[in-house]
C-alpha cells in the first residue's frame, strides 16, 4: 500500500512569489494535515482538511491557505512568500477524523526561499 | 493551548545501553499521547500511542512508553538500544475528543555509538 506523497521533493522560489505543494493522501484516508518544519521552530500544525472542508488552522498568517480535492488528495499555497517560510512542509492524512486516529506522514517538500 | 516539552535535545548512548526519554505536556483536559521517529534519510513513523486503558504502552522495535497522569509525563523507554535506533524522536499530543492536529515537542536527536 502506497504510504502519503509529496510533490515536488524540492522548491525554490524567491520572495513575493507563490508556492503551491502537492498531497496525496493514503488510500482510503479522509483527513489531510499540513505541517511546517522549520528550523529552530520544529514541528507546527498549519491547516486540516476533512470531508473537503478546511476544519481548522494553525497559528499562521492568511497568506498560508489549501484546499482539499474530491479524492482527498490536498495543496498548500503560500503567497507572498517571505524568507523565513524556508522550512520543510509535511502532510499527513488519517483514516477518519478521530482524535485518536493515527496520523502517516509524507517525506516533506522542501521550500526554499531566496 | 496545549504545549509539549521534551528536555533532552541530544542524547548520546553506547549499544546495549537503556533509553529513557523525557516528555512533558501541558494542558487541563484529557489527551491523546504519540511518539514519532525520524530516521536519517526517512519520514516520520509512529512509534507508539496512547488514548486510554493501560498507562504503559508497546510500540514497535522494542519501544514502550509510560503515562503518568499525575506527573503529565509520557516518558520512552528502551531497555537496550541498537546502532539502528539513531534517529530523532518527537513526543505529541492532542486533546480527546476536540482538535485533530497534533502538537509536537521539539524533538530529541538520540546517537546511538556502536
């Protein structure tokens, strides 16, 4: 079974553009998280998407917005984008939507902006 | 807000040596426990998770972890640690029942010299 997948492996964009990143979720899974990994910050929830709707966001400024598609798989887009949104991006995607779910993360896409 | 401590950032250990993680939450409610592994090279694996029933808990490759409510700890342990545990582990949280995202610590890089 296919495990999350990420597109692209790597970005570099420089500053003022946009970036978009790519999620497919596992087979079957509903529930889509994006995280950012940033350096010196760790590990931040950034946006859920369950059922193609947003469910909740992070901590982040409205320039960090997605959507989820009708096969579930998911984008991340950054606009306006500034230096310190250098960081690796990670989705993760669950069966349902319970807390206790298990949530499988992707490899990352790395964003780097110059 | 909920908020994940793990105090160890490096922790360097021979072969054969015992692991024990420290990992601290903070927040009122009921949660959900998580342990996360990167490997060199590799994405984010669960480790092992708690939600209810018995406070200790078996993970995959030898790993277990200990709730202690009173103490707000959810500590890893390895009675004996292998060259192939090296990797960087992250303790997350999320409460019961509400929010889905995970909140995680700042992860502790554990070196394991063979």
């Amino acid at each position: 079974e296919a495990g999350v997948t990420q597109s692209p492996t790597h970005l570099i964009k420089t500053r003022g553009q946009q970036a978009t990143l790519r999620c497919s979720p596992i087979s079957g899974h509903t529930s889509v998280y994006w995280y950012q990994q940033a350096l010196g910050l760790g590990l931040q929830f950034l946006l859920w998407y369950d059922e193609g709707e947003e469910r909740n966001r992070g901590n982040f400024p409205p320039r960090f917005s997605g959507r989820q598609f009708p096969n579930y798989s998911s984008e991340l887009n950054v606009n306006a984008l500034e230096l310190e949104d250098s960081a690796l991006y990670l989705c993760a995607s669950s069966l349902w939507a319970r807390s206790t779910d298990t949530q499988y993360f992707g490899p990352g896409t790395r964003l780097t902006v110059l | 807000a909920q908020s994940v401590s793990q105090h160890n950032h490096h922790v360097i250990l021979s072969e054969a040596a015992s692991l024990e993680l420290g990992c601290n939450y903070s927040y009122g409610g009921t949660v959900n426990l998580f342990w996360y592994v990167q490997y060199p090279g590799q994405h984010l694996q669960l480790l092992l998770k708690y939600f209810s029933g018995d406070p200790l808990v078996k993970g995959i490759k030898g790993f277990e972890a200990e709730f202690i409510k009173s103490k707000f700890s959810f500590n890893l342990r390895k009675p004996s640690v292998q060259w192939s545990d090296t990797a960087e582990y992250f303790c997350a949280v999320n409460p019961s029942g509400s929010a889905r995202q995970l909140t995680f610590g700042s992860g502790t890089q554990l070196t394991v010299l063979p």
